[in-house]
C-alpha cells in the first residue's frame, strides 16, 4: 500500500546503510590486530568484572558475529564468535563495552532503567505501528474519521520506538566510555591500542545514531500523515 511522504526515511536509511558498512569495516580491521596481552575477549570481561566486584554475572559463549549483548535478566554477558575467544583489539573492546552495562545495571543507571521499562511496549509498536498505519491510510478513503483515529494509534504506539531509541544513545555512549576507561585503567590494552578500541566503539555508535533518525523520520512521516488527514 502506498504510504505519504515516504521520501522522508531515505536519508535515515543511507546514514543506517554507511553506519553499518562502518562497524563492519572497523571491526574486521581490528580483528585481525592482536592485543599485546593476548587476552581473550573472555578474559577481558572476566578481568574486568572481577575488578569491578561483580561476580554474580556469567559470561557465555554466543554464535553469530556481532551478537555480542548484555543479558540483565539473566546477568549474563554474551560473546560472539568473534569476542568470545579473540584476543584482537576489538574483541577487548566490545568485551569491555559490554562489561560497561553491566555496571550500570549494578549501578542502577537510570537511563538503562528507563530503556527497560518502555522495551516491552517498544516491541508491540515495532511489530504493529506500520501495519497499523497503513490501515489507518486505506481507511482514510472511506472513513476519514476512524481512520485518523487509527492513525492516532499507530503514531502512540511508534513514539515508544522512538523514545527506546533515543534512550538507548545515552546508555550506549555510556557504556563505550567505561569501556574505553575501564581496558586502560587495567593496562589492558596498551598505548596506540587503546585508539584501534575507540575507533571499533566509535562505529558501533554510529548504528545507534542511524537507528535513532530512522525512527525519528518515520513518526515524523506518520505525524505528517495525520496531520494533513486532520485536515480535509
């Protein structure tokens, strides 16, 4: 079905497809750099939460590249095939960066508390808010009124996405910089190392940013849409 305004979302997706060829890029480049240590991905976040005190925490072996997560509900730090054994310079710091959010969960960062709270509702406007919206636009033609109403909707439910998205900004530059604090504090990485980490950190946050304008220029498309049914 054809959605108004549509062209709005393009330049999000260029900067989400540049932004991803980034990460990837970054990362296999510092893949291939072996830290002066030599320590695993494993031994990183073990090192470091062990620093930290934190010792209710697992840290598990995940498939998949870039998959690498913190798990709060299960306080467990999850590794990629590429972290988890890798004693490369980027898998010492995604390690780390995901070591940064489990202190903040020990913490109680207020921002990933938030980024918690409003998931749950962030998952139905994901999966529903579009579907809804094209509704919403097909019913325009021969209901106007219930299908601004259902526009309404589709707009309430997309905001959560977007509020999850920027949300996750803070906790993610966050826990970057705990990261990048915590490896050379513990001499983790050493001298011009610690710069390869920043730059796989940096084109992580990039993805972030992406995501976040994707969402913004989407239920800005949406706004638009129900603005200009609003008046006809």
């Amino acid at each position: 079905m054809y959605m108004p305004y549509w062209w709005l979302v393009i330049p999000g997706m260029l900067l989400s497809m540049w932004a991803s060829f980034q990460v990837q890029g970054t990362f296999r480049k510092y893949a291939q750099v072996s830290s002066s240590l030599g320590m695993t991905g494993a031994e990183v976040a073990e090192a470091i939460l062990n620093r930290m005190g934190v010792h209710n925490v697992r840290i598990e072996h995940v498939a998949g590249e870039l998959t690498d997560h913190y798990d709060p509900g299960a306080k467990t730090v999850r590794l990629s095939d590429s972290v988890y054994g890798s004693n490369s310079l980027a898998a010492a710091a995604v390690a780390a960066h995901e070591c940064g959010h489990v202190l903040q969960d020990v913490q109680g960062y207020k921002f990933m508390n938030v980024r918690a709270a409003v998931f749950p509702v962030t998952q139905l406007g994901s999966n529903l808010a579009p579907w809804i919206m094209m509704a919403g636009v097909g019913l325009l033609f021969v209901a106007q009124q219930l299908g601004s109403i259902v526009l309404l909707i589709g707009i309430v439910l997309f905001a959560a996405v977007v509020l999850f998205h920027v949300v996750t900004l803070p906790v993610e530059f966050d826990a970057s910089s705990r990261a990048l604090k915590l490896i050379d504090e513990l001499g983790i990485l050493q001298g011009d190392e610690n710069r390869g980490a920043r730059k796989v950190l940096n084109a992580a946050a990039l993805t972030y940013v992406a995501a976040a304008l994707v969402a913004a220029l989407q239920l800005l498309q949406y706004v638009l849409i129900f603005m200009n049914s609003s008046r006809r």
